[in-house]
C-alpha cells in the first residue's frame, strides 16, 4: 500500500481501500485523543499555532503533569516552552545528555574523535519522565534515532514540538520546498 503514490485520494470521500483486518476500534483512551484532536481541528482550523494546539489539547484531556525530552542544543527553546507551560500546568523536563555517559562506554562514533564527548541518552530520558508520571511528553529537536527510542521507551503518549534539522533550522519540511534540494541533492526532477 503506497498512499502517497495515489493520486485519487478517494478516501478523503470515505471509500475504504485498505485491508479490513488493519481497520483500527477507537475506544477508552485512545477514542478520547482522536475526539480531542478533531475538536481543536474542528473548532481552531488554521487558527492555532503548534504550541497553543498543545496547550488546548493538555487542557481538554485534563492533564496536569506533562514532560518536555529536550536536545541541549535547543534548551532555550526548551526553556521558553516550559515557562509557558508552566502557567497552565506541572512541567517536568529533561535534556538529552542526562546521566553524563560518554560514548566510548557504548563504543559510539564521536564528532571529533580526540576529545570526550558524552551521549544521547534518549532511554534515560524516557525513565526519567516515566517516574515523574508525566501523562504526556513533548519532543524538543531530539536527534534522528533518538526521538525513535525516547518514543519507544514513553510510558506517556508523545507528541513532537520542534523536529532537529541542523541545515534548515529545524525546519525539515524544507528541503521538499527547495527546488535546489530536489534537484542538486534528492535528484528529483531532472531528466
């Protein structure tokens, strides 16, 4: 099944051309996220920034404790959304470098490789937020592999905040929007 290949889009019209035995049941909490979620769609529909979607949705699910896993590299960001946060609700955050491990202790690869350099730890991140009984935790520019295990890991549902793109300023979607990067880098559109 390849949707983003299908030009028709027919299930935009309810026509179902997926196997039945992958149909999904909403019920209990995850019926409860997808009420809430097309809720705010419904009533703020290109109204509501990411961050005051956030917001709306912590405040109609009840959540009163919720976790920010964080890059060092974006701890201001990281700061400025905890403040924010903070007036409507217990914030509990935690930076990528928690628990000091360096990468020679996992035999990781190293940006220069004479120096110390203390990893990611995404797994760390995730048992920190557990113990605080975080009810949702929010990704801020977490790395490419570590936002994969911070999810895993989550005992909370998460959602992303700001996705971690160095060369375009944290704005991955960019290089689909660059007719530069389609052509020079991704090869797309040359004949």
């Amino acid at each position: 099944m390849r949707c983003a290949d299908c030009d028709s889009k027919d299930c935009y019209q309810g026509k179902n051309c997926a196997p039945k035995e992958i149909l999904a049941d909403y019920e209990g909490e995850d019926l409860e996220i997808m009420k809430v979620a097309s809720g705010i769609e419904a009533k703020y529909y290109m109204q509501k920034t990411r961050l005051e979607e956030i917001l709306l949705f912590t405040k109609e699910l009840g959540y009163e404790r919720i976790g920010v896993a964080f890059c060092i590299g974006l701890e201001k960001e990281a700061k400025s959304f905890c403040e924010i946060m903070e007036k409507h609700l217990k914030v509990e955050s935690v930076c990528c470098k928690v628990c000091g491990v360096e990468k020679d202790t996992y035999g990781l690869d190293k940006i220069r490789e004479e120096s110390i350099e203390i990893a990611c730890n995404p797994i760390a991140q995730a048992n920190v937020l557990n113990r605080a009984g975080t009810q949702l935790n929010i990704i801020i520019g977490l790395c490419l592999g570590h936002d994969i295990l911070f999810n895993k890991y989550s005992e909370a549902p998460v959602t992303t905040f700001i996705v971690k793109d160095r060369v375009l300023a944290h704005n991955p979607a960019g290089a689909l929007y660059s007719k530069y990067y389609m052509k020079n880098v991704f090869e797309m559109g040359k004949q």
